[in-house]
C-alpha cells in the first residue's frame, strides 16, 4: 500500500481521538473529488479493524500514519472484500453496461447496514462502514441512514465521504464529526502523479498538475490521454481567437473520433475550467460575458454524453466559446 | 497441497458445507471452500457466508499438507459426477487445482487462502454439552415461530437462556408477535452463568440439518458475540443477533382458567377444512366452544361460508374466539400427544396450548377478532 500524503492534520486529528478512547462514531470526510478521502477511509478503516484484532499493530506505525506494514490477515480480507465487519457502500455497477455505475445509491444499499448491525461482529469488537459518497445517496436512502447513523451498535465507525458537504442533509452533517481534507500543493500533486504514473513525461506530467489543481486523484483521471496537447490546443484557441476556424474544426475532427471518447470526455470536463480560470483574470463587462460562456459550456459539457450529442459539433461549438474568450475577439 | 480421497466421504461433507455458501455471491472468495490438508491425514472443508462458518472434517492419504481455496458449488458438482466409489486426489499448486479421478481431470483455478474469513471458534468461555435430542426437541418445537420480519430483527432467531433463580432450567424461546413457543430442558453443566443469546435462523436451519447424523451428545460454546456446535464430524461457528429478546415471560397466561381438551389431529383436519374458504389474506377461522363439542366456522364475503364440528372435552361457559388457520395448524402440528390442552381466558386474550402440564413445550397463542 502506499502512503497517504499531505494530510497529517488529518491523521493526527484521527489518531488523537482514537488514543484518547473518544472515537467519534462518524466522519465526514470532506474535500475536493481525488484530494485522498476515500484513502484515507480505507487506511483509516484498516487500522481500526486490524487494531481491534490485534492491539500490537499499532506499536510498529510511526505516531503520524495508518500505514500498517507488512502482511496482516485484515489487510488480506479488505483487499479480497471478504471482512465479514466491514461494509462499503458505493454505486454500484449497472448490470447491462459493466463500466456504467447506477447514478445513485440505492435505500436498498443503505439498509444493507441494518444487516451488518443486526448480528453481532466476527471477528472484534468493530464494524466499519464506509460510504462512498455520501453526496451520491438518493433521497430516501440518506433518510434511511439517519436512524443508524444516529445510534450504531457500540464499537461501529461510520466513515462519510463528501465532495460536496453543503449540499448535505443537515440532519445528517449534524450527527458527524468533521475532517476537512484541503487541496495539496502543486510539488506534492507531482511527487504523487510520478509515484502513480512511474513511466509520465515531465511535460505529460506538469500539463497533469495543472489539470489536478490540487487534487492528484482528479489528475490522475485525465493520465495517459495526452493532455499536454489537449491543453495546448485549448490555450491556441484561447490566445489566437480561432479567427478562420481552423484550430476548432481539426480538434472537432480528432475528439470526434471512436478511438478518442476518454479524450473527447476528458475535454467536455476541461473546456469549462479553462473559462472559469480565464474569468479569474477579467473584469467588468468581458467577465460577464466569460461566465455567460462559461455557464453555457458547462451546461454543454454535462449534457453531451448523456444526452448522446454528436461529438465533433459539441468539440465545434465548446472550442467556439474558448475562442471568444481571445483578448482580439471583437 | 496433495490429497487423495474416498468419493462418499468428500460427497457428504461436501453438501454440508456447500449449503452454507450463498448462490449468488459478489465477493468471489465467499463462493469458495477453503481445504486446508494436514499431514496428520485430516482434511478440513470450510465455507461461510460471514454470518455463519461451518467446517468438516474428514480423513484422507495426505501426500503433501497445505490448504487452498475452490468454488465450492463447482467442486460439489465435480464429485458428485464422479462414479460412486472412485479415489479422488486433490493437488493445488500455482493458483490452480487439480482434480484426478479414473479418467477425469479437472482443473480450477483457486483464490488465495488469506483472503477468506475464518471466525476463530476456540476462545469461547461457556462450554456445555446438550444431548442432542434436547436441541432437536428446542429446534424442531421452536422454529416455525421464528419472525421473518427483518425490522424487528431481535425476533429473528431462537432465544436461549438459562434461568438465574437456581431452578436449574434452559429455555429456549422463539415468537414473531402472533405466537411463541418456548421449550424448557434442564440445564446442563456448565451452562449456569452463560449469556443470554438469540441464534440467528440460518444457523438453526443448517444446525438442524446436520443433527441426524450425529453422536449422543453435541459440544456447545459460546460467548455474548459467538456460537459454536461441535458435532463431531462438523464444527459449526455462528455470529448472534445483536439485540434483546423481548421479555416473553409476560405474554405467557398464566389465570386461563377454561380448558378445553381436544384430540389435535381432529381438530387440525377440521381447521384445515373450513380453512379452504378463509381468504387469503386474514386466514381467520371462528371457534365457538361449547361443552362437548366446538363448532369451526369461516365466512368469507367473496367465497361462502364453511362449519364443521369437532367434538372436545368443555365444562365452562360458552366462548367464540377466532385463531389464525396457519399459525393454530402449526401449533397443534407439534403437539405429540393424543390430547391437547387449550387454556382459554376470553375471546381477546393470549391462549396456551401444550401436550400437558408435563410437557417441555408450550406455545402460546394470540387470538384474531372475529
């Protein structure tokens, strides 16, 4: 397993509560999607459950980590799936489409826990649940929720994981504790994206920090499409204006294609971002129109694969509004 | 690991342990047995499905000892294709599994041994054993009363305690919120100070399947969180209910002072027969209890109406009252003798019935209006 970086703030808040006999029994992790919640969970989960079994574990990790070294059975049984107090929730994959997740977790999903709860744990005191995300629970699901999350069974952790907390219930945020997982530095993202990526180009890999803002897991997303030239062409669009259409007609041609459709995805997600960080530049009348376009490229962008749009007139129109944003564009 | 052994032998334990394993499965490993071939010549077979652990063991030539893990309904398939008496060597080495036998070869591919769960059976601290005619007895009479209603989940298994006044007593209870029924034997040595525990039905479902074929006696220990029978041939490791069991002691009358005497297959025949007309969805049949007889009656605005008397040892006043028709057959299906005894209060009150005031079984009823 590798380590979980730049979040020591966050481990030690964890470790303090847990060595102070106080555990709270849930955490809504939140943050930005691929900051390292969702790893955090799993170590967090692992060395509960494997501490539990075992109170030894502990003594051989340094005071700032959930790092368990070396081959421990929990570790085996998380890994296969097969820990019998451990449940994770996430959406799960559409039958028919095997790389299509459902859009939400279901209230079937969530009563699964009343399962997990309703005999007593096998192979400690604990029982985990982790839940991935929070934010993706259908309505009546995070209703379903409440009940346990209020009073667990005694020893049960509940890890949340949320990219967008605002949004939650109240009812649920105000029974969690809260550990915020900030953006990481852009030499820490790196040193992640290389550690992931052994083989990346420097240049791959700088055009990768710039994407990953930093959330390496977002970046990692976006590894092996060739990004650096995605991003090249959109900053050609942005700076020479596109005046006679060429740029957008050959980017429209080359994401058009079968073979392109994660690149073609991966520049419906970029295109919007790149308005918004030129927004951050403009002022007065030209930033409005900047959040017109870049209102109209996201409302695009989410609808494109969805609504199944013909991808070479999506590219067209999208590298369009990057072009306006040209300071010559009149 | 390298094994050869006797085709009936591996059958037999096989089924046992590969009805644990649940058919549909999304964690791989679960679908899987685990062998684990010792060099004493044992080998052991064990499958769960996280709430419930059962492990066989079986005796074998062990060539090489080690242990690995197959799909379990694929490896019962195998052997049970195989012709009766034939020699079957097992032998697992780089992630896959063969199986020689005459002229088949099989080979399967395995998952690691680590990867499955195995519930540690041994640090349990009440050890007691219960001839196992007493846990057929607790199974057999309790069962049919176990709650399938998942809200209520403390219901859903078989209560077993033991009673802390000295009487020296074990009762074990089951109810849905219709009707219980609760057995009392004595209690064993070794069981005084135990935990309350409520064994989950899956447990009692495969528990009773493996009790004809064994010994005199079956090895129990348990903990507050765990359950374990040893029945010689078979080691069967479960989780409990997390829950408290009502007090039911409540609910059992105790002033019924009507008694009516009737021969439960009688009763149960005509029960069964107006029952025909009930709909399907109350199943309520009437029974207006006179001395010397009982009329059983059941009408139903859709389909007619249906009477049959039974004749029945009376000497109160006169009482209507109406049971369901599926819970009253399941009762009076348990009793052993040729006379029940039904201890009547009034129309809306909890009714007793049992074989006698001897009888370690008692089951009570709740009435429907009718």
């Amino acid at each position: 397993m590798s380590k979980l970086l730049g979040h020591d703030t966050a481990i030690k808040i964890f470790r303090h509560a847990e060595e102070s006999g106080r555990l709270h029994h849930a955490w809504l992790l939140t943050g930005a999607k691929g900051v390292g919640k969702r790893f955090f969970a799993d170590q967090a989960a692992a060395w509960l459950l494997a501490n539990a079994v075992n109170p030894d574990v502990k003594k051989n990790v340094e005071p700032l980590s959930l790092d368990i070294t070396g081959h421990n059975p929990t570790l085996s049984l998380i890994k296969a799936g097969s820990h019998p107090d451990l449940l994770r929730l996430e959406r799960l994959f559409r039958d028919s489409k095997e790389q299509e997740r459902a859009r939400n977790i279901t209230v079937d999903q969530v009563r699964s826990i009343q399962k997990l709860f309703s005999t007593t744990p096998a192979l400690s005191f604990r029982r985990v649940v982790i839940i991935d995300s929070i934010d993706d629970l259908e309505r009546s699901a995070a209703n379903a929720l409440l009940k346990n999350l209020e009073e667990p069974p005694a020893g049960t952790i509940f890890f949340l994981i949320s990219h967008a907390a605002g949004r939650l219930l109240p009812t649920i945020r105000s029974r969690c504790h809260l550990l915020p997982f900030h953006l990481l530095e852009d030499n820490l993202v790196e040193h992640i994206l290389k550690h992931n990526l052994p083989d990346i180009s420097d240049e791959e890999c700088a055009s990768l920090v710039k994407i990953s803002q930093g959330s390496p897991g977002y970046g990692l997303k976006f590894a092996g499409l060739d990004m650096a030239e995605l991003d090249n062409a959109i900053e050609n669009l942005v700076k020479t204006g596109d005046r006679d259409f060429l740029l957008r007609s050959k980017l429209a041609q080359s994401l058009s294609l079968k073979s392109a459709q994660s690149r073609y995805e991966a520049f419906l997600e970029r295109a919007p971002t790149r308005i918004a960080a030129e927004a951050h530049h403009l002022r007065g009348e030209k930033l409005a129109q900047a959040i017109h376009l870049w209102e109209k490229a996201r409302q695009l962008g989410n609808e494109a694969v969805s609504f199944s749009l013909d991808p070479q007139a999506t590219v067209f129109t999208l590298a369009g509004f990057l072009a306006r944003l040209a300071p010559t564009h009149k | 690991m390298k094994a050869t052994i006797e085709r009936a032998t591996l059958l037999k334990s096989l089924s046992h342990v590969q009805s644990v394993v649940e058919r549909r499965n999304t964690i791989p490993i679960l679908s899987n047995v685990l062998i684990e071939a010792a060099s004493n010549g044992c080998v052991k077979l064990m499958a769960t499905d996280l709430d419930l652990q059962v492990v066989e063991t079986l005796s074998a030539e062990v060539d090489t000892p080690g242990e690995t893990t197959v799909s379990a309904h694929m490896l019962f398939e195998i052997v049970r294709k195989l012709p009766d008496g034939s020699q079957i060597q097992l032998s697992a080495a780089d992630g896959k599994m063969l199986i020689v036998a005459g002229r088949s070869r099989f080979s399967l591919s395995t998952l690691p041994r680590d990867d499955f769960p195995v519930i540690n059976e041994s640090e349990l601290p009440t050890h007691f054993a219960l001839p196992t005619e007493s846990l057929k007895q607790i199974i057999d009479k309790t069962r049919f009363a176990i709650s399938v209603d998942e809200t209520r989940y403390y219901l859903n298994g078989i209560f077993l305690h033991v009673l802390k006044n000295g009487e020296g007593v074990m009762k074990a209870a089951a109810t849905d919120g219709h009707r219980l029924a609760c057995v009392t034997v004595s209690c064993p040595a070794g069981a005084e100070d135990m935990p309350d525990v409520i064994i989950p039905r899956k447990c009692v479902v495969e528990l009773r399947k493996l009790l004809d074929e064994c010994e005199e006696e079956i090895k129990i220990s348990l903990s507050a969180s765990k359950i374990c029978f040893d029945l010689g041939h078979a080691i069967l490791t479960s989780k409990l209910i997390d829950g408290t069991f009502p007090d039911y002691t409540r609910v059992i009358p105790t002033a019924n002072d009507k008694l009516l005497k009737v021969n439960p297959k009688a009763l149960m025949q005509g029960v069964d027969r107006v029952a025909t007309i009930a709909s399907e969805k109350t199943r309520a049949v009437k029974m207006t209890i006179e001395p010397g007889k009982i009329s059983l009656s059941v009408t139903s605005p859709e389909n007619g109406m249906a009477t049959e008397e039974v004749p029945g040892e009376y000497d109160a006043d006169h009482l209507d009252i109406g049971f369901n028709a599926r819970y009253l057959l399941d009762i009076l299906g348990q009793i052993e003798n040729d006379v029940a005894e039904i201890h009547l209060a009034e129309s809306a009150a909890p009714t007793l019935i049992r074989d006698s005031d001897q009888s370690a079984a008692l089951y009570v009823l709740m009435p429907m209006r009718v």
